[in-house]
C-alpha cells in the first residue's frame, strides 16, 4: 500500500473510532484565528507557538513573548481536586502509601506520587520518620 493511502487509511480509522473530532479541521482554524505568524518552518520541524489569547494577538499575529499559564500544581495557596482527595486519605491515615492512595484513586503510582510532591512543595504534608513514617499535615489544613 502506498504511503498516502496508509496515512488516508488511518486518518478515517481515527475518525470511525471516535479518535479525533474532525479530520482537516486544526490548521485552518489555527490559521483563522491566530494568522500565520505562529508557524515556523524549518527543514525537518513545524514549529507552532500559540499567543496566551487571540485578542492579544497584534496586526502581524506575534505576541509580547510573556509566560504563559502557571506553575505546574497550581498556586502555592490552593489545592486541585486531586491533591484535595490525597489530603483527605492522608488525614483518614497518616502513614497511607503512594501505592495505596494510587489504587484507591485508580490512578497510577507515579501520578499518586506527583500529588504528594505537589503537597509537599505546598507546605501542606511533611514526612516525619522517613519511610516507615508518617505524613504530618499543616494545621491550616487539619479539619476543623
């Protein structure tokens, strides 16, 4: 099968499967509402780089280069809902396990691990005893 045929072949498969929205859709709606300063070419990558809002979008389609999004976790002073459930199994036992949390969560360990890290980079759990020990939680986010 010829190589255009296979990529025509997997793109319908994607879409039967329900894996993809809409076949052909990405780059002309990228094109209408960012123009075509966002893509840059080179010989064997296409880079796209998306402004933080199409109205901060100026006549040429570039940007003021600023960051975007925040800190990875969220902010220092708010939980997400994920790290908000570990806090809540950490306060129903203090020496829970990553593993624990994970398979109670159906997630995976290391996904349970990350929101640990999140919590402790937070300030709200510290680990007392070492690995056999258990987890301390700030009192600002004891229950009442």
């Amino acid at each position: 099968m010829p190589e255009t045929n296979r990529i025509e072949y997997k793109a319908k498969l994607t879409k039967h499967l329900d894996l993809v929205e809409q076949l052909g859709s990405g780059i002309p709606r990228i094109l209408e509402t960012y123009g075509k300063a966002c893509f840059k070419f080179s010989n064997n990558f296409l880079r796209m780089t998306f402004p933080k809002a199409a109205s901060d979008v100026d006549d040429k389609g570039a940007n003021d280069g600023s960051a975007i999004g925040s800190a990875i976790g969220g902010a220092k002073e708010t939980l997400t809902d994920s790290q908000q459930r570990v806090l809540k199994f950490i306060l129903d036992k203090p020496n829970v396990a990553y593993r624990e949390v994970a398979d109670k969560l159906g997630i995976n360990p290391s996904a349970a691990q990350k929101h640990f890290d999140a919590l402790k980079n937070k300030g709200v759990i510290t680990r007392k005893g070492g690995t056999r020990g258990i987890w301390e939680v700030d009192k600002k986010y004891k229950r009442q």
